[in-house]
C-alpha cells in the first residue's frame, strides 16, 4: 500500500519545484504532479535574470522576496553542482541598466536594500548602441540559466526520492468537511495531506475549475505571454547583462545572447508572432551592432502567471484547511522563487517567517 505523502504539490515549474526541496529538506515526504513535463512553462522561458526588472518601480512585497532569494542562490546553486553534477549557471554577470530617468529612487532602493552600484562612464558603452541616461551599473546582480536550473533541480528531487508524476492533469478534487481528501487526475486518484497549487499561468483557471463554488476567492493570476530570441554569438560578445528601457540582452556562457522580451495579453496562446521577431531582432542589433554577425538560432513564446502588480500568492487557503497556494510570480518566478518557497514551508510548518506573509495572502491586493 502506497503512503499519502506529507506534501502534494500540483505544478512542476521552478516554484513547485523549489518548494518541494525546501519540504524535503524540512524532513517532509513530497509528490509533484505536473499536466505537462516538468518545467517546460514559463520556468523554462524566462531570461533568467535574478532582480525585478527596475526593482524601486515594483511593489515593496516584490523586493522582499528578491532580496530574500539574493542570499539564498549561492548556496542553492553551489548544492545543485555538487549533488547533481548539471551547473544550472548562476552567474553574477552583473546588469547595465542604461537609462534610469527616476535615478535618485534606483540609488535610494539599492541603498536601503544593500545592493552593490555605480554609475557608469563612458567605457561601458564602447561596444552597445544606446543613449544613455543616467546609467547604472549593478555588478553582483546575477542570472540563472532557466532550462539549466529546471533540469538541475529535477535531478536533485530524484536523487533524493521525490515522486515526480509528469503528464497528469488535475481534473477535480473530493472535499469533505473543509478538507481535500483525495485528488483525481488523469492518471488516477491520489490520497493528500496537505496540498500546494503552484501551476503558475494556469493556477486561476484551476482554482475556477475545482471550486466553483469560491469563485469570489479564486486567486487572480492570467497567462501573460512573453517572446525572445537566442542568437548564437561568440563568448565574450557581451560580457554583462544589459537592460535598455523595456528590453534587455542576457549573454549565457556559452557566448549565446538572449534577447526579450515582450509583454502580450493573448489567452494561453503559446504561438510566436513575426511582428515580435521583427521588433526583438531591431533592438538586439541595434544595441548591439555585433549581433549583426550571429545567427538568430530560436524564437519561442512562454506564458508568465501574472497579477495585477506582480505579487504572487502564498498562503494557506482560509477556509480549506489543507490547501496552500504559491503561484503568480509574473516576470519574477526565479527572482522570488527560492525565498517563496521558503516563506511556504515556514507557513505549513509554523516555522517563523524570514519575510513577512501578509502581502502574499489571498485576502491581500496583488
């Protein structure tokens, strides 16, 4: 007879996957059950870059989850090349942000915040093409190669016996007494004790869909889809990353440049557009001339789980006593994701807190 795990965890990004080491690692048994492979979502799509974008522009909730996450991925990323062998490249590349017109609050928030900055000369722009506007320049920010750290962090839950359940979809649940027994899936019904909704984009539609009845609480997370583009440059092309008004360039280590990314209202419609193309391949080249020579090699869409100011849900359901919540990072589920997944644990277990839980609540404006 198969035990009911301690934690069950419906959505297998780098959310749901990060929470579930974090519960393994509190001495929990752990299940992730995904409708897709792992990670293949918005996880995978991302840029990587580990700081909201514009930072003082974001809700303070968003910060503290960053700043929480900052300190956490070093040893994260050192623990995940160690156990697992697969590098999921964090690397403190650092970020140009080259027109910064609400300068003296960039300055004041990395000040409060601790974070590293200065403000650049002329030499950082010897190779990029913009005009520049008091430019920043943040040399231990950091980025995580998405599909690397995916791959890494599914590795190290199977090496420490996690059940991961690809290709299950979450079709209804069976309540009794404000408490979910048990859950159907397309491959069968599945005993829970505690139950965490971490399917990112989908997460809304989710909550609609098995509990009708609640739909005035469903938390309100919307796919928001975002395009880019690799081109397959020399290493050392670009040797940090760049943030040039609403766009950016993320060079890997391999020498290869991402560039992104667009902000679209389309349903969960995953399909690229020429018109994107055509916009992101402009502002590649022409902040970079010497993408001219590199091969544009993919162009992919994701869908990123957004809210209305990007603060994400984490929270115990208020009326179901074993339901949880930790979904809608919009752009930030990297970001975030380490000390969400830590504030998650810390609420199921009664832990104390490392970041303030109230304005990741459902009840809470996002």
């Amino acid at each position: 007879m198969t035990k009911t795990p301690d934690i069950t965890i419906i959505g297998g990004g780098v959310i749901g996957l990060l929470t579930a080491r974090e519960f393994f690692n509190a001495g929990a048994t752990v299940t992730v059950i995904d409708k897709n492979l792992l990670g293949q979502e918005a996880s995978w799509a991302g840029g990587g870059i580990l700081l909201p974008l514009y930072p003082w522009r974001q809700a303070d909730a968003i910060t503290r989850l960053a700043i929480q996450s900052f300190s956490l991925y070093p040893a994260l990323a050192a623990q995940l090349i160690a156990e697992t062998h697969l590098d999921p490249e964090w690397s403190p590349c650092g970020l140009l942000i080259t027109k910064n017109p609400d300068i003296t609050a960039a300055i004041d928030w990395c000040n409060t915040n601790k974070i590293a900055f200065q403000q650049t000369g002329e030499d950082f722009f010897n190779d990029i093409d913009t005009i520049p506007n008091n430019p920043l320049w943040l040399p231990e920010i950091a980025q995580a190669r998405n599909p690397r750290l995916v791959k890494s962090l599914k590795q190290d839950l199977i090496n420490k016996g996690v059940s991961l359940i690809e290709h299950s979809e979450l079709t209804s649940i069976t309540l009794a007494q404000n408490r979910i027994a048990s859950i159907n899936t397309t491959t069968g019904q599945f005993a829970v004790n505690q139950l965490i909704i971490s399917a990112g984009a989908w997460t809304g539609q989710l909550f609609r869909k098995l509990f009708p009845e609640m739909l005035g609480d469903a938390p309100k997370i919307a796919p928001v889809k975002g395009q880019m583009l690799l081109f397959d440059a020399k290493p050392e092309t670009l040797c940090t990353m760049v943030l040039d008004g609403d766009q950016y360039l993320i060079p890997r280590r391999d020498g290869k440049i991402l560039a992104g990314s667009t902000v679209e209202q389309d349903d969960f419609n995953k399909s690229t557009t020429t018109v994107a193309r055509n916009q992101l391949t402009e502002f590649a080249l022409k902040l970079l001339p010497a993408l001219k020579n590199a091969p544009l090699i993919h162009h992919w869409a994701g869908l990123r789980p957004g809210t209305e100011h990007g603060v994400p849900y984490i929270d115990k359901h208020p009326e179901i006593c074993n339901l949880s919540i930790n979904a809608g990072h919009f752009r930030n589920g990297l970001v975030m994701g380490p000390a969400s997944a830590q504030l998650m644990v810390d609420l199921i277990l009664d832990r104390p807190t490392a970041v303030a839980p109230e304005p990741y609540q459902l009840s809470s404006p996002h």
